[in-house]
C-alpha cells in the first residue's frame, strides 16, 4: 500500500508517512482480535482529520469562552443530540478526551478525595480507573472491589451487595474490560440504591452493543453511563458521559472546567459521524453479528479443548485460559502477533501469575465483524488460533509463518473499512 492518499504528508515528512503506510498494510493483512478496538469508516476518518483541529471552543455549545465557534457549536450541538437519541439519555457530553478522564470527570462530580468507591478489581475484568491501587482513582479514593465467583467466572451479585452494604461507598462501578458475559443493570442498580451509591455504567467495550439492541442497556437503571468511542460504537477515540438531567450540571462542570481545557474538535466530528452511522439499520445487524461470531467462535475454541472463563461469551468478548495448554499468555500472544492474528495478553480471574506475563489471552469480534466475516469462518478463525498456540509451545515458527499467509490471503477477500485496497 502507498501514501500517495496523503501527498502533502509524503512530501513534507516522508519518513512519517511511510510508518502510516505500514500500518496500514499491517491491519490491512493482519487478522485483529483485541476486542477494544475495530475500524472507523472512511467517513469518520474524513472527520476525524479536518481544520476543525484548529479551534479552541472551552466551555459548550452556545456558552463559549472563545469566538468564532458558529461552526463548532453546531458540530458539537449535532453530536450531543445524535447520542441522547441513539442510548435515549436526557444529556449527553461528548468532550472527554478518552475512557479515563471521563472516568476522573465522574469522581470529580461525585465524590471527595478519600471517599469510598468500589468497582471490579481490575485482574477480575474490571478497568485501572475503577479505583485500582495503581490508578489515581486507587490512591485518591479508598478503593475497594468486587470479582467473580471462582466456580462460575460469573458477577457474584450476592457478594456485590454484600461488600457494597458492608462499605458504603459514594460510588459504584459496573462494567470493565474482559468481561464476557451480560451485565445486569437492574441488579447493580438495587444494590447502589440500598448502599446510597452513585452507580455508573463504563460501558466502554459494549456501546455499540447496546446501540445495536444486542446488549440490554443500563439507561433507566444508572445515574451516569460514560463509555468510550472507538470500540464496538466504532468511532475515533474519544469518550462521552450520559446521565439524566438532574446530573447534567455536575457532570458537565466536571469535565469542563474541572478536568479539561479545549474539547478536541476534529475528534467531536468523528464522534458525530460515528453515532449517526450507528443509528442506520446496518449498524443494529452489525452488533448482532458481533455477538453472533463471538459465540460460534467460542464453540469452536471449546470444541479445540480451550478453556474459557466463565465457558463462553454473551458478547463480543472470549477470555481464555491457556494454562491448561502449558503457554502462558504473553508467548501465545507473540506467536499469534508473529502468525498475523492480533491479541492481547490478558490476567484470568484468581490468576496466579503477573500481569505482565498473565495466563490468559483476550479475544473478541468487533473487528472481524467489521471486514463482514461471519460464523462460517469461526472454525478457521479457532483453528489457527489453536495451531498458533501449539506452534507456541514448540516454537515452531515455520507453522506460525505458514499461518500467517493463510490469514493474509483471508484478510484480501475481506478488506477492512476504512483501508485503502491493497
Ligand atoms: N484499554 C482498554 C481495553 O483494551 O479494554 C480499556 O481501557
């Protein structure tokens, strides 16, 4: 692939350019697994990179502390309105730079530091700013944290309310990141309203889920949902925080001005071009593939003797557990990068190893959906896996190689959007 699509690039800063070029060719060839992330359109990329990156707009639409912003209001106006009727919230701030700030924003809104607040410990599936240790949210507020059960891999809803009475914190987390199973809102939202929590939805990995109707969606149920842009909802990275309208004050004093300056414009636009994509009939279909071919690829994993927490998906998500396999996490997933299939190297629930050397690796389909496979190509999609993984163990990288051209020549037949053709 050439970056001839961006001549004024190539001609100032070749060396950059050619890095863009490769990555293209890189997600162009590579079969990409992580289920965080997937491909923006070429519109959303259009909108993404225009002279909107120009303009300073601190402040809203309307109530602005800079002139000029006739356009960006009605940029931002667009996107604000676009969200509140696709998750049907009453308001909706699309500034968060990402996931973690809008996650800050929250605690700035609703809680002092040294508060109590709880959320699922991170190597449980939960996320670094639901107030793990390491994470400012860890160390400026008193985290404590939830998991599953070691029997099921499943929330221990019993045991949420149990810790939540015993606590009492000012907020309560739902959502993470290697969760493969349904939330149930209703019960998180029963448990926050006898412990006195604020409860927020991160529901940054299953927007697009429950944009499409394929997730139940935690509005009705939560004070505030934050989520971010760029993974199933498939937009540029960025962040937004919906709430009812009692919290619209204090959630928008806190992104602006409590944490942030400027929103970013040029990302506000891919924002609104993301969200008007995801309200078209093809999205919903979209969302429902997703899960469809996470769930034909988990049967394909099992039916392979593949261990998988909580024995399969409900989602987008598959989170397994090679120990059985005798490779750890980070080899599979190296020798699956070297193979052309994209993971991440992930901690499973109660796992005995570090995080940066877990036992587990991550998986999901948002991407694979994307480029239009579908469930017949999830017993290929678990077979390379499986034969990667024993490639792992015997550090066969002759059988890694001669995977990797089987996953490029795939890969042709189904361009992901976005890319150029090869
Ligand atoms: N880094 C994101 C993920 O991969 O799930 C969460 O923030």
């Amino acid at each position: 692939m050439s970056a001839s699509r961006r001549p004024a690039l190539l001609a100032t800063d070749p060396e950059l350019a050619s890095f863009v070029a490769a990555e293209e060719s890189l997600q162009a060839e590579t079969l990409r697994l992580i289920p965080s992330e997937n491909y923006v359109s070429a519109a959303v990329l259009e909108a993404s990179g225009t002279v909107l990156q120009n303009k300073y707009s601190e402040g809203y639409p309307g109530r602005r502390y800079y002139e000029g912003q006739q356009n960006i209001d009605r940029v931002e106006a667009l996107a604000v309105e676009r969200a509140k009727g696709l998750f049907g919230v009453d308001h909706a701030n699309v500034q968060p730079y990402s996931g973690s700030p809008a996650n800050l924003a929250v605690y700035l809104a609703f809680a002092k530091p040294g508060d109590t607040v709880m959320g699922m410990a991170l190597p449980m599936g939960g996320h670094l700013t639901h107030g793990w240790g390491v994470s400012a949210t860890g160390s400026w507020f008193r985290g404590v944290q939830y998991g599953v059960s070691a029997d099921t891999g499943l929330i221990d809803y019993d045991a949420v309310r149990a810790l939540a009475l015993a606590e009492r914190p000012k907020i309560i987390f739902c959502g993470g990141t290697a969760l493969p199973r349904t939330i149930d809102f209703a019960a998180f939202a029963s448990i926050a309203k006898e412990a006195g929590a604020v409860l927020v939805a991160d529901v940054a990995h299953i927007a697009g889920l429950i944009a499409g109707g394929a997730h139940p969606s935690p509005v009705g149920h939560v004070d505030v949902v934050s989520t971010t842009t760029h993974k199933t909802l498939r937009g540029p990275r960025g962040a937004m925080l919906m709430c009812r309208e009692e919290h619209a004050k204090a959630i928008d004093k806190a992104v602006f001005p409590g944490l942030q300056g400027g929103p970013h414009n040029q990302t506000t636009a891919g924002i609104a071009v993301a969200l008007h994509e995801a309200a078209q009939p093809s999205f919903t279909a979209y969302a429902h593939a997703v899960v469809a071919n996470a769930k034909a690829l988990a049967a394909a994993l099992l039916e392979r003797g593949f261990d998988l927490v909580s024995g399969g998906t409900d989602n987008h998500l598959i989170l397994m557990d090679l120990t059985s396999r005798g490779v750890p996490g980070k080899i599979a997933a190296k020798a699956l990068d070297r193979a052309g299939i994209v993971v991440n190297y992930n901690t499973v629930p109660f796992d005995p190893r570090k995080p940066f050397d877990p036992s587990g690796i991550r998986i999901g389909t948002p991407s694979l959906t994307s480029r239009g496979l579908g469930v017949e190509h999830m017993p290929v999609v678990a077979e390379w896996i499986s034969r990667a993984v024993d490639a792992a163990a015997t550090s066969d990288e002759q059988a890694l190689s001669g995977i990797r051209a089987e996953v490029a020549d795939l890969m042709s037949a189904h361009p992901a959007p976005g890319l150029p053709l090869a």
